[in-house]
C-alpha cells in the first residue's frame, strides 16, 4: 500500500511537471500551430463568401485572408474540384511543415494521424487495381495526407497494372507504416487455409484473397486496426496526451460501432449469417466498450439498435436522428420514398467530429 501512495505521488508529481519542460521540446511547433490557427477564417471572411455568387467571386473574397494566394496560380474558369484539392494540399504541406519541427514522440503521433489518410488512398488504389485501371487514374482522388514514398512508384505512368499484386503488397502493404495493419487483416481473411496462417501471406495469393473480400469490409477492418493502435499510444505516453486523446478516439470509437451498425441495417451483414463479420468490425475500447458493445453485437433491426441505446442517451439521440434515413433506404430498396432529404449517420458524426475538434 505505501509502496502504491508512493507511486501515485510520483506519477502526480510528473504530471505537474509537464507543463514545466514543455517548451523544451515543442515550444516553437507550438507556437507554428498557433500562428496557423490565427489564419482560419473569420466570421467577416464567411460573409464575404457568403456574398459570392461565382467561383471567382470566391476567390476574390478569399484574398484579404490566409487563403489568398493558394488559388491565384490556377487559370479561369474555376472549377469546385480544383478548390477542394487546393484546400487539401494547402493543408497537407502545412501539416508536413508542423511535422519537420517535431521531435518523438510528437512525430509518431503524427504519422498516426496521417495513417488514417494513408488507408483511405490504399484502398481506394486497390479498387481501382481489381477494375484494371491504373493508379495514374485516380491520382485526383488521392487525399495529400495520406501520401507516402512508396506511393510514387505505383502512381507512375510506368507501372504495369496487369502485373497483379506482386509490387502494390511489397510497397503498400510491406513498406508503409500501415503495413502490420494489412497483414493482420490478410491473415484473418484467409484463416480458413491454416498452412496459410502459420506460414503468413505470400506475395502471390494476395491477389486471389483481395478479390474474394469486400473493400469497404477491409477498410474497416483496417479502421478498427489503427485506432485501437493509436489509442494504445496515446495511453502508453500517460498524461495530457492520455486524457485529451483516450476520450477523442473513445469517442471515435463510439462513432465507428455506430456506424458499422447503423449501415448493416437492411443489409446481410445483420443476418444472423453474418453477424459475427460485423461483430469483429467494432473496437474493442470506448465509452460503448464493454456492455453496450455487447448488446450491440446481437442487434439486427432498428428496435434492437434502439433498445440496445437507451442507457446511453447522446447516442440514442443520434440513432434517433437518423432513424428516417434507414427507414427510407429500407423503403426505396422496396420502391418507396426516396432518401433525400434525411441525415445519414456519416453527417451527424461529421459534426460532431467538427464540434468535438473545436473544443
């Protein structure tokens, strides 16, 4: 017992101390982030935008403010997507240029942050591999965070879509930080060939067990992979780090079960089948973790969703929110009303991403 008071009042003592050393090593990235932060825009910013009636009209509101000159290279007429890819690489280069002035553990925490992104363009270049298109295809749709070095050789006019697998799993699956991620997720797919499970996944078959699996199922998985990660690391650093982020990706765990559930309505996956396919889709940490989790593993319908909720009542508000979207997409499946018009899921967790980030 007193050898417990006595490191409790140690880890107390450490706590405290924090703040004291903390300029030593994050004073100047701190102070970067705040000069960024001074640059969002500001309310006379957004009614000046909200006055434009062109694209052009937006750029020209846009130049009194940080964002003044990230278009003026890009010729008339504007078009939306290059603005969203402007404001994406805007803020891809300043998050690289936060990143170089970091030291650890601050920088890994970062590469967690960018892993996130780095899934999204794996994913989506896998897809565009099983079409037959070649990677060069979609480099507009690839999001800036989530590029890496690999990443320049597959999106090359050279690289031979044909060739199978062999070079996306050695770079993208072997040579990124997200590659132990995959290799789980490969070993779990193909459990059923146990030769295969203890011998790991070959180069070779990668091709024949990615074609069999559904992407969007694999993204979670990969999903579910990295925060349960990032959230590991974030309790191993103990402190602020610890109690600000463990109730951000709690929270953002949360978001996952629900979204997992909430899209698996009306679907095979709450067959009783395939529940177990979405069961292993949900964290296994969070505000939900353990008891509601557990109730929710058994739901298969709007009603069980909502009993399995009731305890927890900022999540029942949400479910009950987005209760008409399902029903709808139930119904035009059916040939009744159309969707339009609702929130799904994805819309009320992106803003209460956006409000929970402000805080």
């Amino acid at each position: 017992a007193i050898l417990d008071q006595v490191a409790q009042a140690l880890v107390d003592c450490l706590a405290a101390m924090e703040l004291s050393i903390f300029n030593v090593n994050h004073g100047f990235c701190e102070a970067v982030v705040r000069g960024l932060r001074s640059g969002f825009l500001v309310p006379e910013d957004y009614r000046r935008l909200s006055t434009s009636d062109t694209l052009e009209d937006m750029r020209s509101a846009l130049e009194e403010s940080d964002y003044g000159t990230f278009l003026q290279d890009e010729p008339s007429p504007l078009l939306v997507s290059t603005i969203s890819k402007k404001c994406y690489e805007k803020l891809a280069d300043e998050f690289r240029y936060v990143k170089a002035q970091t030291v650890e553990p601050l920088a890994t925490f970062m590469d967690f942050i960018a892993r996130e992104k780095m899934i999204d363009n794996v994913v989506m270049i896998i897809q565009g591999v099983l079409n037959n298109k070649a990677p060069i295809e979609l480099q507009e749709k690839v999001h800036p965070l989530g590029v890496f070095e690999g990443m320049k050789v597959i999106m090359s006019e050279t690289f031979d879509v044909q060739g199978g697998f062999d070079d996306v799993y050695r770079i993208f699956l072997v040579d990124t930080p997200i590659g132990p991620y995959f290799e789980e997720y490969l070993k779990d797919a193909d459990r059923e060939k146990d030769e295969m499970s203890r011998a790991g996944i070959e180069t070779s078959q990668v091709g024949g067990i990615l074609t069999k699996q559904d992407l969007e199922i694999m993204k979670a998985t990969l999903k579910k992979a990295w925060l349960e990660d990032f959230n590991e690391f974030c309790q191993g650093l103990g402190g602020t780090t610890a109690e600000v982020m463990g109730h951000m990706l709690k929270m953002e765990a949360d978001f996952r079960v629900l979204l997992v559930t909430m899209n698996a309505l009306n679907t095979n996956l709450s067959t009783e089948a395939k529940l177990q396919d979405r069961n292993s889709l949900y964290p296994s940490f969070g505000y939900l973790y353990p008891e509601g989790t557990k109730e929710l593993r058994k739901v298969w319908n709007d009603t069980t969703v909502r009993a399995a909720l009731e305890p927890y009542s900022k999540y029942l508000s949400l479910f009950d929110q987005v209760k008409q979207f399902y029903e709808a997409e139930s119904g035009v499946a059916d040939g009744g009303k159309s969707v339009s018009g609702f929130q799904s899921i994805e819309d009320l967790i992106y803003a209460e991403n956006v409000h929970m980030y402000e805080m």
